[in-house]
C-alpha cells in the first residue's frame, strides 16, 4: 500500500493540482508545442486520467484493475462529455437562453429551482429554430420581450455549472463506496466528503467574472480560462486526492 509521509504527500498533493490546473485549461484550447492536439475529443480522454488517478491511487492495492476502468469511464461519460460548453458565462451572455442543453439532469434541476428560460422577442432566430427551441421544456416566449435579468441569469447559470460538478464528483465516489461495502464489507463514511467537491465548479467559472483577468498572460485572459485552471487544479487534483488520501488512512 502506499506509505505517505509529509513531504511525499505535499509533493503528491502538489503534483496532481499544478497537472490538473495546466491539462484541464490546455483541454479548453490552450495550445502547448509539445503536446499539440487540435481534437478536443482526445484531450478529454487525456483530462479524465487526472481526476481518476487522485481518487483512486491511494487505494491502489486495495482494487482490482476494472476499477479503474469503470472509474475512468463515469467521469468520462457522465462527468466530462455531455454539456461541457455549457453554464460557463454564468448568466453574463445574453444568448445563453438558447445553449445548454446537452447535460439534461442539470438543465430539470435548474427549471425546478429557478423556472424557465424566456426567448426574447429580438431573438434573430429562423422559423425551424424557433419552433426547436419552443418544443424544449424549460423556454418560454419573454413576457416582458426581454431576457431574464442579469442577477436572476447570474445564480441559475452558476447554480447550474455547480450542479454540472456533481456529475463529475459523484458517479465515481459512488462506484468507489459500492466496490468497499460489496468487496470488504467496508461502510466508506469518510467518502461523503468527496461527493459534493464537483459543485465548486460554479464557483471556479463565476471568480473569473469578479476579478480583473487583464493582469494574467494571454492564455488566462478571460473568465472562462480561469475557470478551467481552477476546476482542474481544485477540484480534478487537490480536493479529490487529498479527501481520498485521508479517508485511506482513516479505513485501512
């Protein structure tokens, strides 16, 4: 098993939050020389290991290898693929009305908390556009002809990329807590910890819109590369692995 002192485990610690920060915004477009990939598809692949290796390597001679597989797999499928664009302006884009769709739990838990979308009247879309969106559940035709006010599109959009998160920390603590209690019998308590660290994504995306990104190079110069760096190297690096070293300590 793994044996980790003090300095091991900042170093540990460390490494995986500077990777994640750095994978996760090169992910989002930045390109690096020696690793240039146009095909978004692929990065994500790469992305994923990051988050599966912080929650499962400190258990590493505790599981067998489809684990990891299956790990990898629900924070691919569930976590990263569906709605990736989405919720990432946080309610500062006008037309952010009519984008969002992929990541369908996230878009019926905002409609139940917050109500639906309105579709302005000057919404420049063609016939076959309008009528697409109109069959969607959770847009309306504006009552007052405008889109939803800035503070009201602000919390539903982050409260939204907040429960987007939830799809990348719960699925595989789920698995995890299921592959201790069938396999040693073991009530993984301390993993409750990990499942609500994927909801400080919307917090990560809305940070970007209150600070000024004009003092970061060029490759953090807009509020959603911050959010990319932040969502990579806090949530895909530093909290997952450092919950999970910490809960192996405390059932081994």
């Amino acid at each position: 098993m793994i044996i980790l002192n003090n300095l091991d485990y900042i170093l540990y610690c460390g490494l995986l939050t500077i990777t994640g920060a750095f994978l996760n915004r090169w992910r989002g477009g930045w390109q690096i020389d020696w690793l240039k990939i146009d095909n978004h598809g692929i990065k994500r692949l790469i992305v994923c290991f990051i988050p599966t290796i912080s929650l499962l390597l400190p258990f590493k001679d505790m599981i067998e290898w489809w684990l990891w597989i299956v790990s990898y797999l629900s924070f691919l499928i569930i976590g990263i693929l569906p709605g990736w664009g989405s919720w990432f302006f946080v309610g500062r884009a006008k037309d952010s009305w009519k984008h969002n769709k992929d990541a369908i739990w996230v878009e019926y838990i905002t409609y139940w908390v917050y109500g639906p979308k309105w579709i302005p009247k000057t919404h420049n879309l063609t016939i076959p556009e309008y009528f697409n969106l109109k069959a969607r559940f959770n847009l309306i035709d504006s009552p007052t002809g405008k889109v939803r006010p800035l503070d009201w599109r602000i919390k539903m959009e982050k409260f939204g990329m907040s429960i987007r998160g939830l799809g990348i920390s719960i699925p595989p603590v789920i698995i995890l807590i299921s592959y201790f209690y069938y396999f040693y019998d073991v009530i993984f308590y301390q993993s409750i910890l990990l499942l609500p660290i994927g909801y400080l994504m919307g917090w990560c995306y809305n940070i970007g819109h209150e600070i000024n990104t004009k003092k970061f190079p060029n490759w953090l110069s807009s509020s959603t590369n911050i959010g990319e760096f932040l969502t990579g190297g806090l949530i895909f690096g530093f909290l997952i692995n450092s919950i999970s070293v910490l809960t192996y300590y405390l059932i081994k």
